[in-house]
C-alpha cells in the first residue's frame, strides 16, 4: 500500500485518465485507507461484516461512476471528488441503507460496500470496497426511512 496521501491521489488520477484515454485501467484494485472508526463501530453493533481494515478502490468501480448512462443524466461525479475521496470521507455524513454505507457531502454521495468479493491478482477476495459514486439530485433523500445516520 502507497503510504503517501499524494502518491494515493495521483493513483486514482492515473486511473482516472486512464479510463478517459482508452475506456478502461488495468490498474489492480487498491487500499486507500483504513476503514473509518465510526463504520467499525456501527458495524460491530449492528452484526455487519466488515471484510477488511481496509477501503479499496478499482480501476472498474471507478469506470463505473463515470459511465455513459450516468453522464447523459447529469449524474457523474467530478474526477476531483473522486481523487479527493479518500481524504475528504472523515468530513462527510456517513449513512447505512441496509446494505452499504453512504458518505455524502449533499452533493455527491460515494456508495461503500462492506463486504465486496472482487479479484486482486486472479484472486477472489472480500474487502470493504467503493462501488461508484453518484451526484445527488435531491438532498432530502437521506431523509428516507432506509438511511440511517452514522
């Protein structure tokens, strides 16, 4: 794991043009940090598993948040946001749905799942991963009965 925030940054910024460039990054997914102590705790109380100690990022989720169906819907998050994620997720709200934890910041929100099987070096592993990222269009939608606040 990359230990410098910058390095970190510049590694999803090279996905990120990567998947601008040619579609796609063949980048192996990645740590981006520790698994924040207030998800831990939320977790621990509420008997959902979390798979690591790490939050990892993918050169595919990231492909997802940028993919056309959202683009045509105003929907894609800015790649700023994306590269200022891993650090930025301490200062955001943080909700569970009853599936994945949500940080939001009102304006975009960035879907973490607790549990996620993905290949690592043709290996299928589970971490705590980022599934894609989306604007939100309504900030009243964390309102709705199914999130819960953190």
């Amino acid at each position: 794991m990359k230990t410098s925030e910058n390095t970190l940054e510049s590694q999803i910024a090279s996905v990120l043009s990567d998947i601008h460039q040619k579609g796609y990054s063949s980048v192996q997914p990645f740590a981006i940090g520790k698994v924040e102590v207030r998800m831990m705790q939320f977790a621990q109380t509420n008997a959902i598993t979390l798979a690591s100690d790490d939050l990892y990022m993918s050169a595919k989720q990231l492909q997802h948040c940028m993919r056309a169906s959202k683009g045509a819907k105003g929907l894609v998050v800015d790649d700023a946001d994306l590269i200022g994620f891993p650090q930025n997720r301490f200062q955001m709200n943080l909700y569970y749905d009853g599936e994945c934890f949500i940080y939001t910041d009102g304006t975009s929100k960035f879907i973490v799942h607790p549990n996620y099987k993905m290949k690592v070096s043709r290996e299928l592993v589970a971490n705590v991963n980022f599934i894609t990222a989306t604007r939100v269009k309504d900030p009243a939608e964390f309102t709705l009965p199914k999130y819960r606040k953190i």
